[in-house]
C-alpha cells in the first residue's frame, strides 16, 4: 500500500517492543526514516536493526524532562510523530482525567 509517506522522518516514541515496533516496521516499509525511541537502548537497537536501513534510535524517558529533551536534541525535526509512549495509568475513570462521552 502507498500511503505517500515516503521520505518523511518518523518519530515513534515507546518503539523498542510491541504495538510500537510494529509501527515503526510499518512506516518503515511506507519508505520513512524512522527514529525507535526507548529507554532501553540494547532493546531499540534490536528493533532498528531488524528494520535496516533509514533507521536510527534515540534513548530517554520521556516522563522527565531531561529525557524529553535530550530526546528531542538527539532527533530534531520530524515530519510524522506517532506518541505511542506513556499512558493513562491504572485506576477508576475519575482518577485518570479521562471523561468518556455518552
């Protein structure tokens, strides 16, 4: 499929595992540079690699502010961001801020 995604710089956050991974093969295979974000870095590498080529990695926790930072030094400007890293937490609706619409 071509969804005219070739060339564009792909950032996607939390890539080194699962739904992540997936995506970043995806893109990858849409002709993008992709960037695999982790905090592992043995982890992102092994997603990058098993990718090829137009693949790097960028490391940091992106639930500090030095890791977000050193992460946005480290890929500067990107063209597509999937912001597939962090999450709600667990607990009942009213803690999370999350409000459903009915």
């Amino acid at each position: 499929m071509d969804l005219g995604l070739a060339d564009k710089r792909a950032l996607v956050t939390g890539s080194s595992s699962g739904i992540g991974a997936g995506i970043a093969r995806l893109l990858a295979a849409e002709g993008c540079a992709v960037i695999v974000h982790g905090r592992d870095a043995e982890k992102a590498r092994a997603v990058a690699d098993s990718i090829g080529r137009g693949v790097c990695v960028a490391i940091g926790d992106l639930s500090t502010d030095a890791g977000a930072d050193a992460v946005a030094k480290a890929v500067g400007e990107v063209d597509i961001l999937v912001n597939n890293a962090g999450g709600a937490g667990v607990g009942p609706w009213g803690r999370t801020g999350i409000r459903p619409r009915i």
